[in-house]
C-alpha cells in the first residue's frame, strides 16, 4: 500500500495529528492547544468553528512534510456535543464539553422519575450529565425553531466525530462509529442502534442524529477544498480516543486493561460479551469491525491531569512540571488530600454535587505538600476504579497499561504502581489515541501497520501494605468529606 496513514486525534486540551508510514515509523506530527470556555459555575465548551479550525491547522501542518496519505483514521474527545445547520454547515451553538454538567437538572428530573434502571440496561450508562443525550436536548432547546427544522432535515447533531467527518467530506456523510455512539445514552447496546425510548426520554430527535457504522467502514472521502488535502482519500476509521488508546496498546481480548491519563481519565478493558457493573462502571462498545462488536467496561475520572494543572495555577507555578518538582521535594503529602471534584466525581461515585476538597492541613504543611497532594489524587482516583474493575470481572488484572499527558509523569506512574500493587507499564509513544486510531485505519484498509516492539517504562511497586492503607484511608475520609 502506497503512502501514509493520517491520524486524527481531537481531544479535550489538545488537537494532534501523525503521518504514520506502514512499518510504524512516524512521519510528520502536529498539534495545537484547544481552549475551553466555562459561562457558569459547573459548564464547559469549546467553540466548535475553533475545533474544526484546528483540526485543519494540524492537517495543513503534517501535508506540508510532502508525503502521500493513503487514509485517515480518527479518534475523539467523546459525549461532547455539537449540532449544526444542514445547509451551511455551520454550528448552531457551542461543542457543549464531556465535562460539562448543564443537563444535570434533566438527569436528576429523569432519575426522580424512576427511569435511570431502565437507561442502565438499555444503554449501560448511568444518568449523569456526562453523556450526550442531555447535551443533545440542551442545545436544540437554545433556540424555539430547531426542533422544528430538525423535523425537515435543517439541522444535524452528533458527537466530535460526526462533526468532523460532516467537514472532511464536505457534507456528504453524517455518521459515527459504535463506540461513539455508545457514550450518547442514545444507543442501545443489544441492537447496537438508536434507541427510540431513549430519544423519546430524552428529547432528542432520531432525524438529527447520524448513521452507526463499524469503526472500520469507509466512512467517506475528503471533499476538495474542504482542506489541504486531495479530495478522494478515505477516512476508513473513527473511534472515541479512550477507545483508540485500548486498541494502541494492542488489547484485543479480555485481561488487559488501560488507563489514559489526560484532561480526566479513562480506564478500559475489553469483557467480550457485556458486563453489567455492580461497582459503579459503565458496559461500553470497544470497537466494531466487519466481524462482529466488542464489549467493554469503564470507568471515567471526571477531572485528572486538569487538577494537577488547576493546583499548578493556584500556586502560581508556570506548569506541571515546575508542581511536579515541588511535589518531589517532599516525601509525601504530610497528610494533605485533595479531592479534584472540580466538575463533580465520575467512577465509581458518580457524585454530581461534590466539590473540590482540600483535608488534613496543619501549621507543617507547605506548598509542596499541597503540590503533591495534587498528583496523588490522580493516581487515588485512577485507584478507585481499577479496584472497581477488579470486582466488576472477579478475578485479579495483572498490570496496568498507561498513556496521555500525565502518564509522563515519572513521580506519578510510580506512586500509581505503589497504589495499586501492579506493575504500571508506559510505552515509548505518547501519542497512543492517534496510534489505534491509524492502525484501524490501515486494517480497514487491508494492511496492518507495524506496533513497534512494546518498548517502555514498567514501573514496579515498591510500598508497603501498612503505608497503602494508611495513604487509602486518608483518601476515603476526604472523599466522604467531598460528598456530604
């Protein structure tokens, strides 16, 4: 197969791109920093012109490297909302963000209702403004007529992919993949299509939303003009990224699990057929192929590496690094706790009203203290539901595969493998998303891209059992604390 993959991958903090050549070398990358906006005490979105202007901007970059692109393959932030004008193609409204929590009045409505065991079985998401589908019901109600247009085809919705592809071909194919449309509440997991209970619960038109494919259609070719690019080259993949992250690490079968360390987290593996979590997870699709659907379970950590960025900001450091080094000054956290509520808690607590708590001050406590306090509550929360995950399969994950920004954390990658008592094994390539999303890609079309050799970082635990569970038992207090 003559020329490269391009991959795509649109994140919350960042919009990257790489030019993968087919024995895995990378070619050409790109990347450009997304800004987010926060109109209220709880909300966040970004513009969505602005998303697609980044896109482009790192598409214009990795095409000026003068190689031939042979597809595309594309991951995405996901449950970020987006809904457009058919004709014109242009938003008719903000990308409402995962983390935003504006529909929460309609979640706790629908839970009062009695309809949250209903949503769980249909769509193995609980009620939480995470989702789309309240998202979805939100920005259709920002203006009196778009419902009604809706109704004559005016307007189209969906998540960040369907709205990049709708750009990249130029209007002419409004899909997504399953495990996209898996994080909607919209789609059910039996019949792996649009659920109109669920559209009727929420609100949300069936007409808007965009075809399901497998994550490995032919989703489209590139329109010309509508970038750099050559029109005809086929966009042959689409995944959400914490989905194109398992896929980059190769986990193709159940016992291995991922956990991508960005803005929030995710953590993820593939269960075969659906596991119905008792531990506060969601059953997801992993992805789709020609050959059949795989299950998943999850858990997403609202607010992560964000903390660590917001404790930074606090402290008037210029970044993650200068906290990290802060942080590192100090043995440990002097018995200071954060808990990084900052957009109420995910997995497993799934607490919409708790808040940003800082415990256990002292007249000995520092900066430095608080700096690593920060840190530690990334690796607590990721703690949470790995041991959540554990309960959900009844049987012991061996080790933890990482990626994202905050998995380059050395300081945090350890205390992680001590949380957890597994060894926590880093690969060489940041760029993991965009990685699974390329090799997808070249798989639609029909050649496989070169892995590497799975060269990386094993970080191996080293803390006693008593520290463990004295540091554990610090965390569950605050955690209490943070949800009263």
């Amino acid at each position: 197969m003559a020329g490269a993959i391009l991959a795509i991958d649109q994140g919350t903090s960042n919009t990257k791109a790489l030019l993968v050549a087919p024995d895995g070398e990378i070619l050409a990358r790109a990347s450009r920093p997304m800004e987010t906006s926060y109109p209220r005490p709880g909300w966040a979105e970004q513009s969505a012109r602005g998303l697609w202007a980044s896109v482009l901007a790192v598409i214009d970059e990795v095409v000026a490297a003068g190689h031939a692109v042979a597809g595309i393959g594309l991951s995405n932030q996901r449950e970020s909302a987006v809904i457009w004008d058919t004709a014109s193609g242009e938003p008719l409204g903000p990308c409402v963000l995962w983390q935003c929590g504006r529909s929460a009045s309609r979640c706790e409505a629908l839970k009062a209702q009695g309809h949250e065991a209903e949503v769980v079985a249909r769509t193995g998401l609980a009620l939480n403004p995470m989702f789309s589908a309240g998202k979805l019901a939100w920005l259709l109600d920002q203006d009196p007529t778009l419902r009604e247009r809706a109704g004559r085809g005016e307007v189209k919705a969906g998540t960040v992919d369907a709205w990049l592809l709708w750009k990249l071909t130029g209007g002419r194919r409004h899909a997504t993949d399953h495990s996209n449309a898996s994080r909607t509440q919209l789609m059910n997991l039996q019949t792996l299509a649009w659920d109109p209970e669920m559209a009727r619960l929420f609100d949300v038109p069936l007409t808007v939303l965009p075809e399901i494919a497998p994550s490995d259609s032919l989703f489209g070719q590139t329109a010309a003009g509508a970038t750099t690019l050559p029109a005809g080259v086929p966009i042959h993949a689409i995944l959400g990224d914490s989905h194109a992250a398992l896929y980059g690490h190769g986990a193709e079968s159940p016992g291995r699990v991922k956990a991508t360390c960005g803005t929030g987290s995710s953590l993820m593996t593939v269960t075969g057929a659906r596991v119905r979590s008792a531990h506060g997870l969601s059953s997801t699709i992993a992805w789709s192929r020609s050959s059949g659907v795989l299950h998943a379970l999850e858990g997403n950590i609202s607010v992560s590496g964000q903390a660590v960025a917001f404790v930074a900001q606090l402290l008037g450091l210029e970044d993650e690094a200068a906290l990290t080094a802060l942080a590192a000054s100090v043995p440990d956290s002097g018995g200071v706790c954060v808990v990084p509520a900052l957009a109420g808690l995910g997995a497993p607590h799934w607490n919409d009203a708790a808040r940003g708590l800082v415990s256990g001050l002292s007249l000995g406590s520092t900066p430095a203290h608080l700096a690593r306090a920060a840190l530690e509550a990334v690796a607590l929360q990721i703690h949470d539901v790995f041991m959540a995950m554990q309960a959900d399969l009844g049987d012991v994950l061996p080790e933890l595969n990482v990626d994202g920004g905050a998995a380059r954390n050395d300081l945090l990658m350890q205390f992680l493998a001590d949380l957890i008592d597994r060894p926590v094994h880093r690969p060489d390539t940041a760029e993991v998303s965009a990685l699974g999303a390329a090799r997808l890609a070249a798989r639609g079309l029909g050649f496989d891209l070169a892995l590497g050799d799975g060269a990386g970082r094993v970080f191996t635990p080293a803390m006693t059992s008593q520290v463990r569970e004295h540091i554990l038992a610090g965390w569950r207090d605050a955690l209490r604390r943070a949800m009263l």
